[in-house]
C-alpha cells in the first residue's frame, strides 16, 4: 500500500467516524425531544403530528438540521482537495450519518419497532415522511458507492 493510499483510507476512517458520532448526536436530540413532546411514544402519520412541538422548537430543529448539513459539508471539504473526492466524502459521511442515527435510535429507544415504521426524514425544505426502510436502503446503497469512490 502506498503513502496515499494509507493517507486516503486514514482520511475516510476518520469521515466515518466523525459522521457516526454526528448520528449518535442527533440520535440524542431526537430522545430528548420524543421525550418531551411525545412522552407515550412517538407515532406519526402526518406532517399534523409534529403541531404539538412548539414553533420556536421547530425553528431550531429546522436550524439544527442546517447546521447538520453545513457540518457534513465542511469536513468534506477539510477531507479531500479534488471537488470530485469532495462530493463523494460529503455523501458517504451523510450516508454513513443517516444509517447511525437510526442504529443509536435502535440502540437508545428500541425504535422504530419495524422498518415499515413512519418517520420523519428531515424538515428542509419541507417535512419528509416515511418508511425508515427507504432512508436505510438509500443510504447503504449510496454508501457503499461513494466509498467505493473515495477508495479509487
């Protein structure tokens, strides 16, 4: 293995460990505001169930998940020099984010009971909601070819 190699594979063991700490992070936050806002468990159908968080929660929530992006951006850009390598940091460390907050979830909450289980994805632009199936199955795919990406 050459020096860039091992200077390659270091740098993305270090995204993916960053990325999975982020998850565990927002994994938190969500036990905290299930357990605020949804103390006899979180169950959604609609964009009306999340109207019981008030508006200046969700106007952070809203700031913290653009923040979360903007943390995911800039250690792509620390990682790599080549615009190319960039994007594909970016999406493996969001990839590799996604599929840990749900893992801690699991972990924390026993949550979601079943990967046909509703969740929100994100609020940016709009609330996204769905099957935690599809965000787990995107996200697998997407990152294992961005590492695939990254390695080359």
């Amino acid at each position: 293995m050459t020096g860039r190699e091992t200077s390659r594979n270091r740098t993305i063991t270090i995204l993916a460990i960053y990325a999975v700490a982020m998850g565990l992070l927002e994994a938190a936050v969500v036990v905290y505001l299930r357990e605020l806002y949804y103390p006899q468990g979180f169950s959604i159908q609609s964009v009306w169930d999340l109207a019981v968080i008030p508006q200046k929660i969700m106007a952070v929530e809203y700031s913290r998940e653009a923040a979360t992006i903007v943390m995911l951006a800039a250690v792509a850009l620390l990682a790599f020099r080549e615009t190319s390598r960039r994007l594909w940091a970016f999406l493996f460390a969001f990839s590799a984010w996604d599929i840990a907050y749900y893992v801690f979830l699991y972990i924390f909450l026993g949550w979601p009971p079943a990967l046909t289980t509703l969740d929100v994805y994100f609020l940016i632009p709009f609330p996204w909601i769905g099957p935690v199936w599809i965000p787990l199955l995107l996200f697998s795919v997407l990152g294992a070819f961005s590492f695939s990406r990254l390695r080359k």
